[in-house]
C-alpha cells in the first residue's frame, strides 16, 4: 500500500486506512501518557477492586490495558521516559503512600509538591539522585518525624515517682 499498487494510492498503511475509516484507533495516533495519570488510574481501579492490577483492562480509562502501560513505561513509549516497570512503579507509590502524612508537602525548587501522586511521579520520572536537594528534603523531614518519634517513647517510657502519701 505504501508504493501503491493494484490500482490503490501510495503513501499510506492498511492501519491508517482503517483508522481514518473511524473502525479502529492508530496505534500512533494514541495521546500521550502521564505518570501522574498512570498513578491516578492505579488508585482508582484499586478502589474498584480492591487490588492493586497490572494486567488485564485499566477499568478507569476505556482502551487502555495494564500491559500495554507496562510496555510503554519499559521502552519508552506515548512521551514517558523509558526504563520503569509498571509493578515497580505501583510499589514505590505504595511506599509513598505509606508516609506520605510524614513527608508532605515538600518543596521542589519553585514547586510545591502536596499529593502521594506528584511526589512519586517527581521521583520516578527523574530519579531521586538527579536532584540532590529534594531527596536531602525528604530524608531531613524523616529525620526529625523519627527523633520526634524516639522523644515521645522515652517520655512514655520514664519511670513514674511514686505519690507521696499524705495523711
């Protein structure tokens, strides 16, 4: 079909043919994904479901399949940066979902970065070592949620004087 033989225009793909007959999307023609949006997906079929999915149809976005999000994570695909997998990603979103009330909001340079969701999309698409400062950030605020911690179990943990009794 591209060089246009039997009697057909050149320059197209039976895929485009049939994507411009409106019976089926284009593979390239599909809008570009987000981790942020990936994120918002997972949480909202893990409402419905009760389980975090990576397989199967994303229930929350018509179209889309867990797999196929997995692939363009891992090579790189629809505008995300290559190299993630998606049970990865859902994994470290969990963790920081986890402690989440310890470290937020933090800030990011000009950002303020006040969700679970923008927090892990920040550290996954860039790393947390590219950007020295926010990770310091985040470990600091750890520090002292820990220190704050131990302070309250030794007060707890200090023996008690006896009343004196009076009489």
């Amino acid at each position: 079909m591209r060089d246009g033989h039997r009697g057909l225009p050149g320059g197209s793909t039976l895929a485009r043919l049939v994507a411009e007959a409106g019976l089926k999307p284009h593979l390239q023609d599909r809008p570009p994904l987000t981790v942020e949006g990936i994120l918002t997906w997972a949480e909202a079929d893990y409402r419905i479901t009760g389980k975090w999915l990576t397989t199967g149809p994303v229930w929350s976005a018509p179209g889309e399949t867990w797999e196929a999000i997995h692939m363009c994570l891992f090579r790189g695909g629809r505008g995300l940066p290559s190299g993630m997998a998606l049970g990865r990603l859902i994994r470290f979103h969990q963790n920081v979902l986890l402690r989440s009330r310890q470290i937020l909001p933090v800030k990011d340079g000009e950002r303020l970065i006040t969700t679970p969701i923008e927090l892990t999309a920040c550290l996954a698409t860039r790393g947390p070592l590219q950007k020295p400062d926010l990770l310091w950030s985040l470990k600091e605020r750890q520090r002292k949620f820990q220190e704050r911690a131990r302070e309250q179990v030794r007060q707890w943990r200090q023996p008690r004087r006896p009343r004196r009794k009076t009489t």
